[in-house]
C-alpha cells in the first residue's frame, strides 16, 4: 500500500501557494493532477528527440515512433487487451465514443434499430447518440436507476430486445459514484441478444480501479489520458480487433494511407487508420509514463486508497446539517466521487466558499444533465479523490463546509 | 473574499420585490441551464417608466441577492435609463468584482429585465 503523503510530493503543483495556503484538489473527476514523471517524459520528446513518426529514417524519428509505440503497448497491458493494435489513439473519450457511433454504428444499426443509453451517462455518451440518432431514424431506450443510484439488471430483460444494437454504459458515474457491474451487464446483455455490441465509458474506471476489458467481455471500451495521471489531448478508444478491421475511418488524412491514386486510397489497417494527421505525440509518450506510475502504485492499492477515502469523507460529511449525498452510500460500492446538495447553500455558493481556501470542487451538472433532471435537483456540488487525496484534504473540505453552514445559518 | 458580505446574504436569505404582479406589463423568464440559476421578472410600465416590479426564480445566493437588489434600484426609473444599465452598474451596486465564473450569476437579473423592457419599449 502506497501513502498518499509521499504521492503528494510527486506532483509539483502542490508546492504552489494561493494567498499564502496550499492548493486542496478535490477535483480529479473533472482532470487529474500530473506526477513530474509525466511532465519529464513529454519535455523529453520536445528536448531530445522531437521528430513526427511512422516517416523518418533518422535516428530521433525512430526513437519518437518507438516511444510512442511503446505506449500503446502499456496501454494494451494495463486494460488486459489481447494486442497493442487494438489501442487506438484519439483526443478524448468523447472523441473515441464518436468514433464507435460514426465508424461502427452508422454502418451496422439501421432506422427503427435501437440503442440502450443509460441516463446516468456524460454528455459524452449520450449526445452523440441522441443527435446521430435524429438523422438515422435509432430508437434510443433509456435505462434509469434507482434512487440509490444503481442499475436493476432485471430491466435488462425488457431493454433488450432482436433490434438491439447497442448498449452503452459508463463503468462508472462521474456524479453518483455508482460502480456499474460491467461483466455481469455484458454477460446478461449478451445471453439476451448475443448480437447486441457492448460500449463502456471507462473514463471514471481506468483512472481508478483495475480494468480487464477481456473480461468484460466488451466490444469496445473508450477513456482519456487526462484523468489518470497522463495530458490533456489523448484519448484511447480499445475494440475487439476484427470489429476495428470490419470498420471505415472516420477521420481522413495523413498517417492513415497505405496508397492513394487520383481516385482511390488504400488505407492502412487497424489502429493506424482511425489515426489520421500527427498525433499527439508527446501527449501519447505522456500517457505512457503515466501509466508506469498507475502501475508502480498497483491499481489495487489505488481502489484501495479510494475506498478508504470514501468511506472517511462519508462518514465525516454527515456532520453537515442540511447536507445530502447522491448514489451510493457505502465505500465498497462507490468510485471516488461524491456528488452533494446543501439546503441552506446552492452548488456554487458552497464552491466559492470553499475556493477561499483553495479548496477546488466542482458545481453544476457535471456534464449529466439527464441524471440531474431525472433526480429532479438543478446542480450538486462534487468533491472526488485519487491517489493524492488525504484525509487531512478531507477534514479540509469538512471545515469549509462548516463555514458554508456558518455563513448561510 | 466580500461578496458574502452581509448585505448580499440579507438580499438572499429575505428578497425584496419577491413574487407576482396582478396584470405585469412584461413578464420575462431566462435561466442558465447549467447552474440552475432561474429568474422571472415581471413589470408594470406606466408613462415609460418601470412603475413596479416582481422577481422571482431561484438559484445562487449572487444570482438571488442580485435580482433583489436590482427591484429596489430600478423601482421608478424610466425605460431607456433601465435599458443603459451594464455590468459595470451591476458590480458596483454589489460593491464587489467577480471572478469570470460567477459574472453571468450576477448579469442574469439585469439581461432578464432588460428583455422585459424591450417588450414593450424595443
């Protein structure tokens, strides 16, 4: 087990100061703070050996190639993917859930077919499907859950049907917390309709927790770089090979091509084909020192650390009048992140409040409007941990929220 | 930072002009979705000038306190000096600046009425 002390002094924004007071970052759902190791590796390729990839044959172009190359192969190793050509880079999560809805789903799910979207989902997967969904005639079901805030599996017996397509589910959700039981829903997803394809949003799980997408048994799985540990502009977007091969780009450009004539192109096969233009090299170089670090942690001891930190900010935020919590309320069923209203503040009162001791937390929706809706609440507040967060971050967050209730008595 | 200051939570925690007109003029609603901040204004224009006001809505404490505010300040002002008013107006009745986040909070009232105005007097 590692001590969230030390990890502290592996990222350098905590030796920065505002107003005199460190910065208490309970914000890693939004974006995760970077360890120098990180920040090292990509000044590295901007120092040593900067040079575009896949074209040189000079030294510095082979070892850009070689370097990025070797993180989609700690990529593949640190999901459990049978091969390091089933990683595909992109920007971001959301541009990796676009990519299945515009390379595999446009083709294979017809008008009058329909999707399964469940509401506690980001806007990242839930608009693309809502808006492609209005041009190609889909039928978007929606899956609710509870007032804990978890999914009934036995609804599935209803939402899957023969003209199911797709379902696609977050792993687990940026608000409630809810860690969704993704082996069990595929299992059962599958027993209903084997042809039925499986997307997972495992934006809040890589980062978090360990992840097997063979295990899974998923068909495709789709995170971003930036909520663990590794830069902004990187996201990875992991398929079952053959489905990868059965599919057309959806960006066009360089890196992608095998040949072009004036009236044909040849593409290159899978991932460098849905890879069009340079990528972000660096950001990609980055993600793989990041994913070193997750690894020298152990992504046991990080779930570990989380539910730790859970259990104590659950207990000690009951101390808070007029203080609710959303989703689960029990550590071992709840990621990092815990969602809350106040009845005597609004949201980004309590945030702005907070902020005067540089504590950072976020208010708002969170980009999941639908679950807010549905819970019929306007905004939350949210505090989230990971590896960095202590229980002195907690007992900081605990004090601001007296203050809140002390101001708006 | 000031702008819990006493005032701003008097105006939230007891509104002033909070409620309804019989027969408004003008009535306008807006909100901003993803804060959840929500403001109805509702004005009675007599000789193009703002004769009464009602406000009601909910949200933040800026959102809230600022609209409430806003009433009492605009309560017998005519309808073009209403329409001239800006952020810089808004800030200084407030007494206080605000970070780039929480400015559209505290701008939401005064486009709200302004909307309002320009229904009648566009």
């Amino acid at each position: 087990m590692f001590d969230a002390k030390l990890v502290k002094k592996d990222f350098p924004i905590f030796t920065r100061k505002i107003h005199g007071k460190p910065i208490i970052y309970l914000d890693s759902t939004a974006t995760s703070l970077k360890p120098q190791i990180v920040l090292d590796a990509m000044n590295e390729y901007y120092t040593k050996y900067t040079a575009n990839i896949f074209r040189g044959i000079y030294v510095i172009s082979e070892e850009a190639t070689a370097k990025y190359e070797e993180s989609r192969v700690k990529v593949a190793k640190f999901i459990g993917a049978k091969s390091p050509n089933e990683i595909i880079f992109t920007r971001n999560t959301s541009e990796s859930l676009n990519l299945v809805a515009y390379s595999w789903a446009k083709d294979n799910i017809h008008s009058g077919d329909h999707l399964v979207v469940t509401i506690m989902e980001h806007h990242s997967n839930f608009v693309p499907w809502q808006q492609l969904g209005k041009e190609t005639g889909w039928v978007i079901d929606i899956w609710r859950n509870n007032k804990q805030g978890l999914l009934n599996l036995n609804d599935l017996d209803k939402l899957i049907t023969r003209r199911t397509k797709l379902l696609t589910i977050t792993s687990a959700s940026n608000v409630l917390g809810t860690i969704n039981p993704i082996k069990k829903i595929v299992k059962k997803v599958k027993s209903l309709n084997p042809k039925c394809l499986v997307l997972v949003d495992a934006a809040q799980s890589a980062p978090h927790m360990p992840i097997d997408v063979v295990d899974w048994g998923a068909d495709f799985v789709a995170f971003s770089s930036h909520k663990m540990l590794g830069p902004t502009g990187v996201g990875v977007l992991w398929g079952k090979y053959e489905l990868l091969e059965s599919m057309k780009p959806f960006l066009f450009g360089g890196e992608m091509i095998e040949e072009v004539r004036e009236d044909t192109s040849l593409f290159k096969h899978a991932p460098h084909k849905f890879e069009a233009g340079t990528p972000d090299i660096a950001g990609v170089i980055g993600l793989g020192a990041a994913v070193d670090y997750l690894t020298k942690l152990g992504m046991d001891n990080v779930r570990k650390h989380e539910e730790e930190i859970v259990a104590y900010a659950l207990k000690r935020m009951k101390e808070i009048s007029g203080l609710t919590m959303y989703g689960p309320n029990n550590a071992k069923e709840k990621g990092g992140v815990i969602a809350f209203t106040m009845k005597q503040a609004h949201a980004h009162d309590i945030a702005q409040i907070l902020d005067e001791d540089n504590i950072c937390i976020r208010a708002g929706n969170h980009c999941a409007m639908p679950l807010h809706l549905d819970m019929g609440i306007a905004a939350t507040a949210r505090a989230s941990f990971y590896v960095y967060t202590t229980k002195e971050d907690i007992d900081a967050l605990v004090n601001g929220l007296h203050k809140v209730e002390k101001i708006f008595e | 930072m000031d702008i819990y200051r006493e005032i701003i939570l008097d105006h939230y925690k007891n509104p002033r002009n909070f409620g309804h007109l019989k027969r408004p003029t003008a009535k306008v609603e807006e909100g901003n979705v993803t804060c959840g901040d929500r403001i109805i204004m509702e004005i009675n224009v007599k000789k193009n000038t703002l004769a009464d006001i009602r406000f009601s809505g909910e949200g933040c404490a800026i959102s809230q306190s600022t609209a409430s505010m806003l009433t009492e300040k605009v309560k017998g002002m005519s309808l073009s000096a209403v329409k001239k008013l800006d952020a810089k107006y808004i800030f200084s009745m407030l007494g206080t600046t605000l970070t780039p986040s929480r400015t559209k909070c505290a701008l939401l009232s005064l486009e709200v009425l302004q909307k309002a105005v320009a229904k009648i007097h566009p």
